[in-house]
C-alpha cells in the first residue's frame, strides 16, 4: 500500500525471501488481494531468495510476465512493421544504438522485453508480427511460448558485430515481408534495409580507419559465455582480428556448434575455465588480449596480459554499428595502454643496485 501510494507505479512485483517461502506464506494470494486495494497489478515472482543461477532467475521472471502481465493490454494502434526485441537487458544503453536502425527501415518496435521496457508495453507484447530473440539460453523459452500462444514467429539474432548486424536486418525484413501479403510494400522495406545497411557500413569503415591497422593480426581468448561467446569471434573478425580461442559456460549446443563453426579447425573451446587452465592457454596461444566478464578479469592482470572487461556492469555500449566503433576504441586502448609496459618490469628492489663508494 506504501509502495503505490508514494511512488504510483504501473504495477508492482513481489519476491518471497528464503524465511517467507519456508514457512509456506501464500503470497500469491496476498498479491491478488493487495491488486483489488490498490487499483494496480500487484504480481508474484516465485523466486524464493533469488533461487538458483542467474539464468533460472531469469527463466522464473520470463515465465512470470507470460502468465501474469503479457495479453492484459491492447495497443493504441497497431501496424504491419511491429516487432518485440526479447532477450535483451539494455547494458549500457545498447539498445538505444538499435531502435534507431530499425526505425529509419520503417519498423517500429513495440516492446522491448525487458531492456528499456515500460510495463505497459509487455502487457501489449502479444501484438506483433515477429519477436527477435537476442539471448537465446534465457528468452528463447518465452518466444516459443508466445509462438504456441499467439502464433507469433520468432528469429535468433545477435546485436553484435557488422557481420550479424547485418544479416539480423535483412532477416527482420524479410521475415517481415512474408507477413505483408503485399508485394509492393514488401519490396520497398527490403530495398530501405539495403539502402540502410550501405549507409552504415559506409560509415562504419570510415570511423574504424583509425584503429584497424593497430588491431590487425591481434590474438584474442573470449572469455564470456551465452550469445556473446559466438557474436564476439564476427566482432573481432570484423576488425581484423583473430580468436584462438573461447569458451563455453553458459552456452546451449546450438550456441556451442556456432562457436565451433566460427572459430574454425584450428581454434580451441574451452570447458575449463579456471585461472591455472586459462593462464596455460593464454600462454601457449600468445594471446594479445583477454576479453572476459568480472571472474576471469584478474586472472589477466596476474599475468600482465590486456584484457576488455565486457560484463554487465561496463560502461560502453558494444552492440550495433556504433557500438562495434566502440568496441574497437576499447580493444586498441586496451592493448596499447602504456601500464602493460610499466608492470612487466621488474620492481625497483628486485633490480641490482650498484653503490659508488
């Protein structure tokens, strides 16, 4: 009652803590209860104490928001270009590199499941022609249930690198197109898609002129897991460098056989991903830099190797064309930081002091 008093919310999600769900506190009807009180949905998340890893917790609230908040809306309006970005968490902003491709194609998304989301724009979700699908090992569940649901179609695509960047508007449209039942109007977004991707790829070569020639040969380990495992090695490809290898925690096999695919014959994915095993592979690979989330970060400081810490705490947006400019920027600062030279000396009382006397 205090929470949509004071602060007057769209709707309100309630999580049980360990000591609720063990003593069997009926929460979800309380949470029906507290809806007719306050005028306001009031939704049970069963996810005692944040159970389990991060991704079960984020099967749990996709499971929620299918059950309890998708199909209670209806749009003001609706139109033959609408999709649902579904799987993505907005990280630094990345999906504001996106909505704006999209919107020059003539594509409007309608809701953003659940980066940069408003709650009323998931109620009205069921509504679109096509649901794009960024991380599959979580989000994938939630569109084959809204296909089952509500027959909406959905593709598997990645935000990351010109590459997928690429290939994810020319699908979008014509998946799309299949839908329109209308030749003419088909083919008009199939040609602003073209006319776009020329554009951007115009302009992406342009701003990575700087730093390709310094990035060019670079060795890289992908140290990450799920869709940033695979989309990464086109990213790195894409400027001119090279993953020797990745590895694959938090990854489903149809994830794993695009790694492989992409790294090709030669390169290696790892299962074990402790600190000894990677430092021995950054070592006999001669790794030029670490890309990794928060866990494996130290590992390259120990070894006085660079490395782009790319979890989502990060600051910069690496999704899109802009983002991949971005990505380049961080890579060859990255690498060419002066403090790699500065710590592989030797300490100042570890050097040999000569006394004249």
């Amino acid at each position: 009652m205090d929470v949509a008093q004071r602060y007057h919310p769209a709707a309100i999600f309630v999580y049980a803590t360990c000591l609720s769900a063990l003593i069997g506190d009926d929460i979800d009807s309380v949470c029906q209860l507290a809806t007719q009180q306050v005028n306001i949905p009031v939704i049970y998340v069963n996810a005692p104490g944040f159970l389990g890893s991060k991704n079960l917790g984020n099967r749990i609230g996709n499971e929620t928001l299918l059950n309890a908040v998708i199909g209670t809306a209806e749009p003001e309006f609706t139109t033959p270009f609408d999709i649902n970005i579904v799987g993505d968490y907005n990280v630094a902003g990345e999906t504001w590199n996106i909505l704006p491709l999209f919107q020059k194609m003539g594509i409007r998304v309608l809701s953003k499941i659940t980066g940069d989301a408003r709650y009323q724009e998931v109620c009205y979700a069921h509504h679109v022609k096509l649901n794009v699908v960024l991380c599959s090992n979580v989000a994938i569940q939630m569109a084959q249930t809204m296909a089952e649901r509500y027959g909406i179609p959905y593709i598997e695509e990645s935000f990351y690198s010109a590459t997928n960047l690429n290939d994810c508007l020319r699908n979008v449209a014509t998946k799309l197109s299949i839908s329109l039942g209308d030749s003419v109007i088909a083919s008009e977004l199939q040609e602003r898609t073209e006319k776009l991707i020329v554009q951007e790829n115009a302009a992406l070569d342009i701003a990575l002129d700087t730093y390709l020639a310094d990035l060019k040969g670079k060795r890289i380990i992908l140290s990450t897991g799920g869709v940033k495992s695979w989309s990464l090695i086109l990213a790195a490809q894409d400027l001119g460098m090279e993953v020797v290898a990745a590895t694959d925690g938090k990854t489903t096999e149809e994830e794993k056989a695009k790694i492989k695919q992409y790294l090709g014959a030669d390169a290696m994915l790892l299962s074990d991903t402790t600190p000894q095993a990677l430092l021995k592979v950054l070592h006999q690979t001669k790794t030029d830099v670490l890309i990794t989330g928060a866990s494996n970060k130290y590992t390259a400081l120990k070894t006085g190797i660079p490395f782009l810490d790319i979890n989502h705490e990060r600051h910069h947006a690496y999704a899109g064309y802009a983002g991949l400019v971005v990505l380049a920027r961080e890579l060859h600062e990255a690498l060419y930081s002066p403090i790699w030279e500065q710590v592989s000396k030797p300490a100042p009382w570890d050097e040999k002091i000569s006394y004249q006397l």
